[in-house]
C-alpha cells in the first residue's frame, strides 16, 4: 500500500510538472504570436495611410476627369482591403493579450499544482521516516539511557537523544542536498519547479 501511495504521488509530481512544461510552451507560442501581429500593425499602419491617399487622390483625378472609374474603384477597393487588414490586426492584438493573461494565469496554476505535489512528497516523506524512527528510536534511546544510567551516573534524557542522534539542523544547501537525493530516488531529476 505504501510502495503505491508512494508511486502516486511520484506520479502526481511528474504530471503537474509536465502540465507546468506545457503551460510555459503555450504561453511562449501566444507571445510569439503577439509579438509577430504587434510588430506588423505600423507597417499596416503605413499602407493604410498610403491606400487613403492613393484613394483621394484618384477621387480627385476622377472628378477632373484624370482618373477613370475603375481607377478608382480599384483605388476604393485596395484602401478598403487594406483599412480591413489594419482593423483585423488590431482585433487580433486584443485578443492576443487576452489569450497571454490566460496562458499566464494557466502557469501559475500549473506552478501551484506542481508546488502543492511536491508538498504532498514532502509530506510523504516526513511521515515515512517518523514511522522508520518510531519503530526503532524509541528502543534504540531507551537501551542508551538505561545503559548510560546503569554505566553509573545519571544522565538527562534530552542529553541522550543529543548524544545519540548528533545532529543539527540542515542548513538550507544541505536542505537542497537531501532534496537532490529525493529528486534521484524518485526519478524526479531535471524537473523545474518554478
């Protein structure tokens, strides 16, 4: 039960990392479109101001007879198509900030889900090891205290837990160490948890 619970959670682990991978992957994709449609609005910009000119200038060359109808439909037409492709543009813009807030909003859902797994690893972890340490710590220090106190003396309980055990408490490098070690134990390794 315990080799699966732990599986599971492993397996909870890679998947929201993989959904975090892939929620930056989308969020890059709508970037790089927007920045594609951002980057050609002053060029449209440019043609439109062309095409209104190019149009009232036919205008003015069909009313003093210079210039024939189809000229100037043609000249209508082309500013049209071209007043289109800038208001398209613009509208896609709009909706590609909209889609980056999403996609934004996307990983850092992804991030929260993959922080709460790592949690819940942690977790896993914590109760593993305290489950390993009341199964045999209790025994193990009440063997050194009796020992200790039938070596002649007394002895403070506290002391013997210090005595036995150490230790200290991590310092954060150490932290990431024991962490690493999790990380390679699991099959966790090259994961990006931020």
């Amino acid at each position: 039960m315990e080799m699966e619970n732990r599986e599971q959670i492993v397996q909870a682990v890679k998947e929201a990392a993989a959904a975090l991978e892939s929620a930056k992957e989308s969020l890059a994709a709508v970037r790089c479109k927007q920045e594609s449609v951002t980057s050609s609005i002053p060029g449209l910009k440019e043609a439109l101001v062309q095409a209104k000119q190019a149009k009232e200038k036919a205008l003015e060359g069909f009313v003093r007879d210079k210039v024939s109808l189809e000229a100037l439909e043609k000249a209508k037409k082309a500013f049209n198509k071209t007043a289109q492709e800038e208001a398209d543009a613009m509208e896609m813009v709009e909706y590609l900030e909209d889609a980056v807030k999403e996609a934004e909003g996307d990983v850092n859902k992804a991030r929260v889900s993959l922080e709460a797994a790592r949690k819940k690893l942690h977790g896993f972890e914590l109760e593993r090891i305290k489950t390993e340490l009341s199964e045999i710590g209790p025994k193990v220090v009440r063997a050194y205290a009796a020992l200790t106190r039938h070596k002649g003396g007394g002895y403070i309980f506290s002391g013997c837990l210090s005595d036995i055990l150490s230790i200290r408490e991590p310092q954060i490098e150490e932290q990431r160490e024991l962490w690493t070690e999790i990380e390679s134990e699991y099959g966790l390794s090259g994961i990006e948890w931020k």
